[in-house]
C-alpha cells in the first residue's frame, strides 16, 4: 500500500465542503458545508471513498486508515470532553454511508455505537432517564446485528412485538425500563443464537465492524438493483460518516423529523416534513410510526421551529434548491444531522426551477438544467378522469404523483413475478424497506398504510418517478393473508385491481379511466400557457421550453409515416419528418401488390404490380408533403426485410398439403410456395433489404422516386412548399448509392420536364451499416444528406438482433453490469458513438454543408441527444411523443456546452 503513504483517508467536518463529493460523499460533503456555515452540527469525521475503494478492490481496508480513524477518535473525544464508550458517561457515535449521489436507504447505517452492559448504566446516570439508555441499547443491538452481524432483522421485529403484545400496549413507546431490559437480554440471545458469538462490548470493535459494514453495504443486491435504476456508476465507492449522537429519544422535549424547504410533491413552498417527539431518525424513514405535520412543531418546541426555519431559510438560499434536511432536537436544542438537494417529482420539478428564476436566486440557463426529459416524459402520462364513477376505498399521503392501475399484491416476490408475466400490479405494503426495491421497480405503484412524504417508500419513488401514496391509515394491511381490509370492513384480496393517484392521494377499488394530461393538451394547443385558467405546472414547463427552444442548435424532427402522424408531431413542435418508413404503407391491403411485384416472373407482371403502387404512394406522398408544409419531410426508400411481405412458410406448406390431400385447386399457393422457398432466408435482417432490394427489383425504387417526384409537384402547382428529400437505405459502398442516384435522378427529371414544375429533392442516404461508417467519406460523394440509422448501426455493431436478444440476455448483462443500460436505449458511445463521431468527421470533410441526422429510436432518448449535439449534427428524429423530450434536451445540451465553455 506504499503508494497511499501521502493519501488522507479521514476528514474532520471543519475540513471538507459542498465541493469535496466525489470525495466525502453527498452526506460528508453538505456536513462539511453545513458545519462551515456555522450551523449546528454535532461533530465528527468522513472516511472517503477513496479508503472504500482501495477496501473494495483488496478485501481489506487501507494499513494508514486504523491509525487515521484513532486520530481522529482523540480529537473527537478531547472535542466532546469524553470517550467512545467510557463507563460513567459514554461518548456514542453513529456510523453512516454516504455515496457521491443519493441512494435512500440502500446502504448501511448504525446508530449508538459506544454503548454496551457496562456504558449503558453510566448513560442512564448521566441522561437521568433509565428507559431513554436502554431503548438506545436495543436500537444499537437490533441495527447492529442486523446491519454488522447479518441476522435476519424480522427476529428483533418479532421478538419486540411480543415484549408489546406481553404488556398489551401497541407501540414500543409504552415499553418502560423494565420492558426494554428483557428485550436487550432477549435480542443479545438472538445475536448469539444466529452468529455463535456475543455481542461485542467493545466500543471500538463495534465502530471498526461498523465501518467495514459500510463498505460492504456498497455492493449488495439492492445497492446495485438502485444503481442499475438510477444509472449510478458502480465504481465510486462511498464515504462513511462517523458523527457523534445527539439524541431525540430522550422524552417529550425531544425528537427528529425531515424537513423540505418547498414540497417535494408540488414544488410548493411552505412548511413540509415530518416530526416524531421521542423516537431516533430511523423511526421517520422506517414509517413504522407515523408522525406529525412539522407545521406541528410550532406548537410542540416553538424556539426549535423558529431557528429551523431560519436554518432552512438559510440552506435554500445558500443551495439555490429545494433541500432535504434531517434534524433531532435533543432536549430543546436542535442539531441538523444532513442536508442535501432534495429529490422531487416531476411536477415539483419545474415548477421551482421557474420559481428560483423568479426570486432571482438562479437563471434561464440553470433552471433548464434543473429538469429533464425524463421528469418531462412523466408529465406527459396521463391522470384519471375525474368526472369517473369511482368507489374510493382509502386515502392516504400524495407521495410521488400519477395515475396507477394495477393487481393487488402483498410482497415484493410477487410483484416482480405477476409483472415478469405481463400482469400490472399494485405493490401494497404496511411500510417498505430496502429490500423492496425489486417489487417497487416492478409495480406500477406503491401503496403503504404507515410512513409519510419523507418515509422509504416516498423518496425512493420520488426518485424512481413512481406513482407512491404513504400513510393511507385506515387501510389495514395483513400481509401474511395477503389482504386489506378499508374502514368499513371492506377486503381486497391479493389479484383485485385497485387504483391509486398519487396526486391526490386517493385509493380506488376497480380500474379507474384515464385522460390526457394537462401537459399533453399543452403541447398539442389545447391549452394555451397564456390563458387565465391554465394550469401552473402548464405554466412552468412552457417557460422551460421557450427557452430551451431559443437556446438549442439541434432541430428536432419527427418519426411519421402518414399524414396524420405528420399533424401530431407538427403540434408538438417537429422541424420535419426525419424519417418517413415507406414500408409501413404497403401493409394491409397493400400487401398484395408488393407481393405480386417480388413474385412477378415477367417484366408485364412487375410494370403491372408498379403501375397499380404508383398512384397509391403518390397519394400517401401528398397528404405528408400537405401536413409537413415548408418544412423538409426525409422520405425513406423501401426497406423491409424480404419475409416480412411474404406468406409464413409454414403456413403455406400446411395449406398446400392440406389441398393436394383434399385434391383441392392449389396451382397459386403451389406457386406462391415455390417462389417463398427460392427467396427464404435464414437471417432477413441481413439479407435482400434496402439498397440491395432496389438493385434486385427492377422499378421498384424508381416507382417510389416518381411518386415523390409527382406528390412535390402537385404541391408546387397547389402553392404549397414540399421539401422532400429522398433517403437510400442499408447502403454499404458508394457505388451502391451512385446507381440508385443516377436512376432518381432520371427520373427527377422525367417528371420535371412533364409538370414543368422546378423540382429540387435533396438525395441522401442512411449510415447504419459499419462499412458505411467506416468509408463515409467515399459515400458522402454521392449523399448530400446523413441520416444515422443506430437502431440497425448498433445491430451490426455488436452483432445483435434486437428482436431477439432482448429477450433472451438482456437481463442477465444487465443484472451482471456489463451494461448500465441496453445499447438500443441510449447509445454505445464508446462502439456505435465512435463509428458516429468518424462519420461525422469523414462526411464533413468530402462535403463540409452536408447534413446530418439521426432517425433511430436514440433520437428521442435524452442522453443521447446529448452525444448528438456533442458529436455535431443538425438534428435529430423521433417519434411524436417523443419530440417534447427531444427539444428540451437539446436545449439542455446546448446550454450544458455553453456552460462548460464558458467555465
């Protein structure tokens, strides 16, 4: 370890800030800044990522760390005026996690550490409150051996609700001294029952065991299950943070809370939090007891609701951001334990970055980078009906808003396995826990009975954009029955839909309808930002838009291949179509001329087959070039792979069969059959499609071009502005392109010299094969226009086929980490991005006003869009829904780049 001899792994909270969190952590990092801020903080140190890192990678922690922790161990105690531990009057720490990035609740913490048989009585003593000492000794026993120890944590919740059911009371608050005794005698037996060994009465072992816990708690299943959600990298490590207690168990004059300094829910500002008077800060997130409003602290301790909420005050002006605060106030004085950017919903969102642009606090520029287009995606789902017949069976907290519909189930198992099998459910719990990351991943929503805004369940699905209601009180939930029973004696059992908004907080028995969002209406013009009754959430997403509009450099264009689609997308702000797939208007009816015209055996047949399209694609043509008005539409020639305009051959041969046993007139199907045979192919993804189906059939693409050709006319002679441009799909070599070109061009010019019209198509082609990447150079002679397919680019790339493998192995890459995220979900900017960025490069080379796009499904995802904008190119295309999305991440790119540059 000689080349860590100079590397500080221990941090004293005087000596870190905000800045340090790649470092300290969140939690360490805003420790710092708080203390440095002058707040009260109590103290302590962080042991960085670094040292977790280094334990991580070796299995054992770095030589320098043991002799840092004890230095500063002393500092701390001559601070505190005593020792981790001592006898008469014990100095506790609490050991926390802490990663660069917020993961609630994922990872380890213990509290009380110090205390053991023989501090407990010197804590008692010096606190005068026997049950205060004792209650603190099961906590540590209980989170300790669950935490350090490994011990199934449902023993301690078992062997405490015997203690209460004993004593015939229902919280553990009614539990004396007396009570609690038995319960750590009872809790030391269980430690020795599961580990072979008693529970460690030193206070130092305790603390070290702790630390290492921590360590470990990085890499456990819900750790990287939260992760892999939250796109979190797997190799930053996290910080633990050693803080000295402060106590809110201590009687009535004492307590811990959560605190907001706007709603995370709305985005609204007022008082928002939780308190619960005697309890630790585990009680608050656990949900197990529920707590009070803390608007209810004014009542409750006046002098440490006024100095909280001149210290929230405080924290959002110096953050710029709504932040999350945990404080206890230990017998009237109040200590802040944590602070951090606090997550939000979707809605909450935008409307405080447009309320901080308006208290001047922060400007256009960092509100559009306070949202996204995930957060935007959300807002765009619908919400119920409000004008339904519904029967509401329950309310609770409006936790993490939107519309859920889904089975009823009790445990997180299941939800993941009725979800695997296309169910939606509803997982319904008393509270969650970290261990029910997978079935909250799975649900459409959560439903809890305890637990407030600032419980497990809330800001994990905060997080997630998961509809949430907490707290919903007169639902009781029996999970071993796997049932709820409402206030009138109502049951739902396991598999009966219920529905729950998240908005409201209401609870529905039955499948509630749904109706188009605000938002949606928003975009599509039936709602106009302007108007006196427009909605404020409305109201915040077009003042984000209008300026993520002004400042972005990529146009957004529209995946649409028919006029209405074409409509759609022009509403929710498409530049142009990016990409018309020709294919999909041959299906249905259609079918049958494509099919005459691969089977055709004589040159009549395929001018017969082409003669009867011709007046159909010009048509189709028309109506796009109308609806797409002055705005370019890029028009993809014919790519289908061959079997999809084909007959199944199984089907056939079955039918043929089943005639020739019948004795049955079956010469076509015979034919049919013969010609299927000859043209079937083992991968048609790879086979006779694009470029290569255009040079095979004679006519075909010429067809397509003349009715391009001809639809641009009529509109010309109509006074409208077609701005077609014509795209040669699945190109591989130059020469490919220079055959198809010079054949479009023939016939531009055919229908110019017919119409007399002047026609200027722009002729292109898409770069979605590696060789066409790797010479677009060459190709970019002939192409006035790239348009990167990456839909099919990341096929060949990595040798996938998407109908397939997604299904098959996906999961697995994804569970072992070899993918953060499917390649056709983002892009694969290290393989599929590079072959990109050199395209880009060769094509600008050979024709510097070429110009560039992508049409596949990565236009629309937001990380990419940001490559896109990186790498160059002058839009990107996507379909309708999408587009919203696609304008407000370009505009985020393009002020993220402005930023930096600047910077």
């Amino acid at each position: 370890m000689s080349e860590n001899n100079d590397q500080k792994f221990v941090y004293d909270f005087t000596e870190g800030n905000r800045d340090l969190k790649d470092l300290l952590g969140g939690k360490g990092a805003n420790l710092a800044e708080m203390t440095n801020l002058g707040l009260p903080v109590p103290p302590g140190f962080t042991i960085t990522t670094e040292a977790c890192k280094v334990y991580l990678e070796s299995g054992s922690e770095p030589v320098e760390l043991r002799d840092e922790v004890t230095a500063h161990l002393d500092a701390l105690e001559r601070k505190m005026g005593k020792k981790l531990g001592q006898a008469d009057d014990p100095l506790l720490v609490s050991v926390r996690s802490g990663a660069k990035f917020s993961m609630p609740g994922m990872m380890d913490t213990v509290l009380n550490i110090g205390l053991s048989d023989e501090s407990v009585t010197g804590l008692a003593r010096q606190a005068d409150n026997e049950r205060f000492a004792w209650d603190s000794y099961r906590r540590l026993i209980q989170m300790f051996g669950k935490t350090v120890l490994d011990v199934d944590g449902e023993l301690f919740e078992d062997a405490l609700d015997e203690a209460k059911a004993a004593k015939k009371v229902a919280s553990d608050t009614d539990l004396d001294a007396a009570d609690l005794k038995k319960v750590v005698k009872q809790f030391k037996k269980i430690v020795k029952a599961q580990t072979g060994r008693d529970f460690p009465q030193d206070p130092r072992e305790q603390m070290d065991l702790a630390i290492e816990a921590v360590f470990n708690s990085w890499n456990t299943d819900r750790a990287k299950l939260y992760r892999r959600q939250e796109r979190i990298p797997g190799d930053l490590g996290t910080a633990v943070n050693v803080c000295s207690m402060v106590f809110g168990n201590l009687g009535p004059d004492s307590g811990t809370g959560v605190a907001f300094t706007r709603d995370p829910a709305s985005g609204h500002q007022g008082v928002y939090g939780d308190y619960l008077q005697n309890a630790q800060g585990e009680d608050v997130v656990a949900g197990i007891r529920n707590t009070v409003p803390l608007a209810d602290l004014e009542s409750i301790d006046k002098t440490s609701y006024d100095q909280l909420m001149h210290i929230m005050e405080t924290l959002e002006t110096h953050y710029k951001d709504l932040c999350d605060i945990e404080f206890t106030i230990e017998r009237g004085q109040l200590w802040m334990l944590q602070t951090r950017v606090g997550k939000r919903t979707a809605g909450a969102a935008f409307r405080i970055a447009t309320q901080l642009v308006d208290q001047g606090l922060i400007d256009e520029a960092e509100a559009l980078q306070r949202v996204n287009g995930a957060q935007l995606a959300q807002l765009m789902f619908p919400k119920f009906d409000e004008g339904a017949k519904v029967e509401q069976i329950g309310r609770g907290i409006a936790a993490s808003p939107g519309a859920a519909v889904g089975k009823a189930v009790f445990d997180s198992y299941t939800a993941v396995k009725w979800s695997r099998s296309g169910e939606k459910v509803i997982l319904i719990r008393r509270e969650t826990n970290p261990d029910d990351l997978d079935g909250m991943i799975a649900a459409e929503g959560i439903l809890t009975s305890r637990g407030g805004k600032t419980s497990h369940a809330a800001v994990v699905a905060r997080g997630m954009g998961k509809t949430c209601v907490c707290g919903a009180e007169e639902l009781e939930v029996d999970t071993k029955r796997r049932r709820m029973t409402t206030s009138d004696g109502q049951v739902v059992e396991e598999g009966d839909v219920v529905s729950i908004d998240g908005s409201t907080g209401k609870v529905y028995l039955g499948e509630v309808p749904v109706v188009p969002s605000p938002v949606v209406e928003y975009f599509e013009g039936r709602m106009h930002a302007g108007a006196d009754d427009a909605d404020e959430l409305v109201q915040a997403v077009h003042r984000i838009m209008a300026y993520a509009d002004r400042v972005r450099r990529l146009r957004v264009r529209a995946n649409a291949d028919n006029a209405e689609d074409a409509s759609r997308a022009r509403r929710f702000g498409a530049q142009g179509i990016g990409l018309c797939r020709t294919e999909h208007m041959f299906l249905g009816e259609r079918r049958q001329y494509v099919e005459r015209l691969i089977l055709a055996d004589t040159d009549a047949e395929r001018e017969g087959a082409l003669k009867a399209l011709l007046p159909l694609q010009k048509q189709d043509f028309v109506e796009l070039f109308e609806a797409m008005d002055g705005l370019p539409v890029t028009v993809r020639l014919l790519d289908p792979p061959l079997h999809e305009f084909l007959p199944d051959i199984t089907e056939l041969s079955v039918r043929v069969a089943l005639a020739e046993s019948r004795k049955e007139p079956h010469e076509n199907d015979l034919r049919l059959l013969q010609a299927v045979h000859r043209l079937h192919e083992q991968n048609p993804m790879l086979g006779l499609r694009g470029v290569r189906l255009g040079l095979v059939i004679p006519g075909l693409f010429t067809m397509q071009v003349r009715a391009i050709a001809e639809a641009a006319a009529q509109r010309i002679d109509a006074k409208g502005d077609p701005r077609a441009e014509i795209m040669i799909p699945l190109v591989g070599t130059v020469q490919e392109l220079e055959i198809v070109r010079e054949e479009a061009e023939q016939v531009i010019e055919e229908v110019r010299a017919q119409t007399g019209v002047d026609l200027k198509l722009a002729l292109g082609t898409m770069i979605e094969l590696p060789r066409a990447a790797v010479t677009a150079g060459q190709i970019a002679e002939a192409a006035e226009f790239f348009s990167f397919g990456t839909n099919d680019l990341t096929q060949t790339v990595w040798g996938f086929s998407r109908d397939d493998v997604e299904a098959s192995f996906f999961t697995a890459y994804l569970e072992k980490g070899i993918f953060g995220v499917s390649p056709f979900e983002t892009i694969d900017k290290d393989g599929v991005g590079a072959l990109v960025r050199s395209a880009v490069e060769a094509g600008r080379a050979t024709r510097p006003d070429i110009k560039l796009g992508v049409c596949g499904e990565h236009g629309g995802d937001p990380e990419s869009v940001h490559f896109f904008h990186e790498v160059g190119l002058d839009y990107v295309s996507c379909s309708p829904f999408r587009i919203p999305v696609a304008r407000l991440e370009a505009g985020r790119a393009a002020a993220e780049s402005k930023g930096s540059d600047s910077r």
